[in-house]
C-alpha cells in the first residue's frame, strides 16, 4: 500500500515480504524508487477503511474506488427451521 511521498521515493507498506519482482512492479507502477516498510494486515485493512480520496479527485488507474459512506453489515440468514 503506497502511503506517502518524499522527494523521489515513495514509501509503501505490506504486511507480507516484499520480492524482488513485486518490488518492480510497485518501482514501474509508481515511476520511482520505494522505501518499503513491514506492517500488521489489522494497520493496512484500517488504514483501508480511513481510506477516503479528497472531493473531486480520480482514484488511480486499477485502484478500488472507496466507498461515499462506510459500509452496513448484512444481518445473517435466519436459521432453516426443521
């Protein structure tokens, strides 16, 4: 997950080990060198949830739009009654 910028780098966090060829796809995708750090998967699915985009901004090419309010949980199915 890229989160910030300084000068030519940008920083991203994973929660797994980052490859050599994960590394240059993220190098390609972000036209420049990356600082990686390591991370919980609980810190990047809340910074996922923060996740919002300014108004009147495009999410990138191929990322996930976020949605305009949080999202409701699904009450579960009633039990079959036998």
């Amino acid at each position: 997950m890229p989160f910030d910028r300084e000068e030519e780098f940008h920083f991203v966090a994973t929660a797994y080990y980052l490859s050599p060829a994960v590394r240059a796809h993220w190098e390609k995708l972000l036209d420049g060198p990356i600082l990686w750090f390591g991370t919980t998967l609980e810190c990047i699915a809340d910074y996922l949830e923060k996740l919002e985009p300014p108004p009147g901004t495009v999410a990138a090419p191929g990322a996930p739009a976020a949605p305009a309010t949080p999202a409701v949980a699904a009450k579960p199915a009633p039990a079959p009654t036998k």
